[in-house]
C-alpha cells in the first residue's frame, strides 16, 4: 500500500493527532485545539499560541510590502488572543528567510513585526534567524488571559450567533491581488493586508461574560463556525442576508454574494451569546470598538444550514480552506 | 549600489539590528540577545525561547528519522533554557511541511517533539501546520526561571572558564552522516542526532550563586565563547589540550584535534566562575549530572587567545558558523 502523503491526509486531522498524542500536563488549564493554549504561570493565566505565515502559501511578496508582511504576521497571531479575550504582552519571531533575500526587505519586516506588537502593547522579546528556500516568518505570541476561559466548546442550543465588523472584505482583497486587476477596492486589499485584531471585543465579550463560545474567523464563517459546532456538539442556522458586508463588497460583488460566507482571513470574532445575555450586548455595543451582527443561532440539531430572508434553505457552498488540499 | 542581499549581510548583524529596533517594555527583564528572553509573568519570572531547525540547513531527513528531528528539535531549545538556569514548561510548535512529506513521517516529527517534552516535564500546549517546499520545525518554549538571572554579559577577569560533556563530538558526528563514510562513531552521531541539554547542571550552577555568565554552546566553543567576551566587555586565554574530548573523538581524530574548539552543535555549557566560587563548584560537582572541565580564564584583554601546554600560542582556526554565509 502506498504511504500516504501530508497532501492526501490534510491539515486538520494532523492537527487533531498531535491533540490526541498528549497528555495535560500540570499547569495546562486548556490544551491544544483552540485559538491559544491556556496555561497558569505563577498565580495567573496566560494564553499561549504560535502562527506562521508562508510565501506561497499564505502571501506573495508581489503582493504586499515586508512591512505589511511582519505587521500582518503579528496581527493574525493578536487576532488569536483576541478570540479568548486576552491582552498581548510578550512574542518571539522565528524568519526563514532565503539567502537572497535583500537586507533591506528583512530589515523592513522586522521592523514591521516590532511596529505592530508596540501598537498593542506587546514587546518583541526574542528572535532567531534560519537560512530557507521559502520565505516564512513565526510568531509565538503569549498574552495574559482574562478572568474566565471561553473556548470554541461553550455554544449551547438557542444561543445567538454574532460576528465582529464585516466578512467577505479579506477574501474580495486577496482575489483582486491575485487576479492583479485593475478594478481594486483599496478598502479590501487593505483588509487582507492588515486584519484588525479584535482584542478590545473580546476582552469585553469574555470578561463581561456576555459570550458562550468565541473564535476568530481565519478560515471563513462556515468553516469556523463549523469548529464552534463540532466542538460544542451543536449546530446552527445563519440568515445568508444578515451576513454584515461592507459597502465596498456590495458595490463591487452585490448584497447576496456568498464570498462573505466562505472567504476567508478577515479575523473577525464569531461568538455564540445565550438569549439572557443579549440585551446586555446591544446595551454595551459602543464598548467593543466596532460593530457586532447576529447572524444565526444554535441549535441542537447538528450541521449547519443557511437560509434565506423568508426561512427557505440556500445551499451551502463547498465549505472551508484547508492549504493541503 | 546593488541591494545587499541577507547571505551578504549575515545573520548576526540582522539579529543585532531587530534588537536595536526594540525598546524594553513593562515586564521585560532581559529582552533579546541571550540564549532566552526573561519576561515577568504575574509575580514570578518566566523564560521565553524560539528555535527552528530547517531542512537542508540544519539537518538533512537522510540523516535521522523523522521521530529524531521531532526529538532534536525540543531538545536545543531546551538547551537554551538550560544555559539561563531554567525548567521548561510549556511549547508551541509550528511546523512547515511540503505537501508530498509522507504522513506517517509527520506523525513520527510530532511524536518525538511531544516524547521528548515529555522527558522533561514539559507540555506541548500548541500547535500549527503550515505547507512550504521545505520542511521546518519551530519550537517555542516557556520555561520557569531560577531565582537569579544569568547572561552572557556578567563574566569578569580572572574568572574561571568551564564547559560541560565533552566537546566536538556532534560536529564529529556530522561529519560522518554527512561524507557517509563507513567508519562511523555511533557515540558522535548520537551526539549530533540527540543532544543533552544540560539542565540540571544549568539549574544548579545558576541557583547556586557560582556562575557569573553562562550560555549554550550550539555553534563551537570558539564562537560562543566570543558571545561571551563581547556581552562582557573581556577576552579570555583557552588552554587547548584542555578541552574535554570523549574517548570515540581522541580514538578517531586524535586528542589535539581542534574540532572541539570550533565544532557546533554539542549543546554543553559554557559557563564562567570567580575564584572565590571554585572550590564551591569541585565540592558540589556530583549535583551537576555531568562532567565538568575548567578549559581556560576571562581576561581584562579583549579577544581570545589559545595556548598549549607550555603556554605559547596556538593559532586559532576560523572561528564560527554562521549558515548564511
């Protein structure tokens, strides 16, 4: 029998085997397969998580600059904390980097990285520099955790779906990147290039213990929200139409199109809120720092089905993005 | 003028430069420059490294099986932690992967990375896989920090220089997988396939009060040693017979063989004591769980010089390896 390949495997039941290879050790409050790690230092949480981005896998420097590359590396690992609530404090970057490469670019990128962690507060503590054939930049990122730990596992049925700003933008970005068309949306491709870390959302959401279940999209809504289910052991239904979509991404793709269902690296929050925590929500928008949209709601009956305004179904486009398939 | 390209460059002017572009935050105690970070967390010290080991650079998958890069990858980052005094904790790893890698092989990496940590109390609480044309293992590691800090920056003249284990071997060792040739050392390429990170040793000889500045010697004694002087603002004189050689390199290269003073990879500490500590370290030498070996002294004049057994001077080969050039 011919060995299977990483390829034919894909990413997330290698992710799920190094899960299942573990034990939780003292100290782990939550282990592998959230946004961070949860793990006590001392007398007090922290989170703990690790992000790497890839050339050609995750960017092309044709498409954006090394400074947007090393802010970009931090913020996707700040959007992690963001969706289990803690504040940035201290990361270490690990660059491969091709002997080629010039000086100045990795200079540019460094400091980019240093950039971004400063504007969240965080210090850039420790780096390591490797000789590679591909360009890639690592981040480890550790943030002290709020008082309460919500994970992707807490949604229950009858709780409300929210998502954070709007969805579509990153992806409508990254196809205008792509396809180096003329018509860009200077909006969107600044929305794949540099995501906002939601940290003040979700340092309320969780602290205020308004949110049952929290993640940030990277991979798009139903892929995420898929997550938020299998890990709940719920399911849910979303309104196509609520899904929030930014006036760039209606003038330039229209209000129905579903990029903003699939596309992902927008970093958004995704969270479930029980029925008796909503009024508290909407009472406290203004202090999250951007717009929050019910989308849908959990249900007990698993897998996700999207209807349209009038209730009726709307098939599900082919879920999720997994850089192995 | 042409860009100047990182390989024209080198690595250790980039990792001084991303430190230039820092400022030290809050909680920061020992930022980069070190063999780990020193952060503060809650009321007490934590360590805080990143270390990556790539395919083609700093080893070959002909040269070990996939469970012994998974181990070797946790165990030089522990030895980082080992030169600041501390006990590992928590790691995230973030793994590169072509999409052709057979996917048995990933689960073997991810084995021994998770084995490994095992070993030594630590958890692995993360984790991420990426695609890329090359392979790469990136570990970052959170350690508990003795109670006093120790860097590369506190040696005086006149004090004492030792090392611990026996030095060269993994450089002997990959000397050997790399020609192939049949007459291999098993002891020197175990040496290079799994090294010791020296714990225990580290811990006591930093909680002990002994050791003025201590590091991890990863790219040869001469080079680390040259970290050492510089961070101190001293040079040192190196007695060359002293170096402890183990019996497989004196059998295969002879005792005089200057591989031990300019060979990588041997993951042994280097450490400097004040007179007035020496005979606390001989007392106490069976707490260490290895040898020790006092090799030369810290001197006011900067550089460091070698000597043989009369004293005259010994020309020092090319120092160091520093894999972009």
């Amino acid at each position: 029998m011919p060995r299977r390949t990483v390829a034919e495997v894909g990413e997330f039941g290698w992710l799920s085997r190094l899960l299942h290879n573990r034990r939780k050790g003292r100290g782990t409050v939550v282990g592998p397969g959230q946004d961070c790690a949860v793990i006590r230092c001392g007398t007090r949480n922290c989170l703990f998580t690790v992000d790497t981005l890839v050339e050609g896998v995750h960017f092309r420097s044709r498409w954006m600059a090394p400074r947007q590359i090393g802010r970009r590396s931090f913020l996707v690992n700040a959007s992690d904390v963001a969706a289990m609530g803690g504040r940035p404090r201290f990361c270490v970057v690990s660059l491969e980097v091709p002997g080629r490469y010039p000086a100045d670019d990795l200079w540019a990128l460094q400091a980019g990285i240093v950039a971004a962690a400063r504007r969240y507060d965080a210090d850039v503590v420790g780096g390591n520099l490797s000789r590679s054939h591909t360009l890639s930049v690592c981040i480890a990122l550790l943030a002290d955790a709020p008082t309460r730990v919500v994970t992707r596992g807490g949604a229950r049925a009858g709780d409300h779906v929210y998502v954070t700003g709007t969805l579509g933008d990153a992806a409508l970005g990254l196809r205008m990147l792509r396809t180096r068309g003329a018509n860009r949306s200077a909006w969107a491709v600044r929305r794949f290039r540099e995501p906002t870390p939601r940290l003040r959302a979700g340092r309320f959401l969780v602290e205020s213990g308004i949110v049952s279940a929290m993640i940030d999209i990277s991979d798009g809504l139903a892929q995420d929200l898929g997550h938020v289910c299998t890990e709940s052991g719920v399911g849910a239904v979303i309104h196509a139409e609520r899904l929030p979509r930014s006036a760039a991404y209606r003038a330039l793709l229209g209000a129905r199109h579903p990029l903003a269902l699939h596309g992902g690296e927008d970093y958004e929050l995704l969270c479930t809120v029980a029925e008796r925590h909503v009024e508290r929500l909407e009472r406290n928008r203004e202090k999250l720092g951007c717009r929050i949209t019910r989308v849908g709601v959990i249900t007990a009956d698993r897998g996700i089905r999207l209807v349209d305004a009038a209730g009726n179904a709307v098939t599900l486009p082919v879920a999720g993005y997994d850089h192995f398939r």
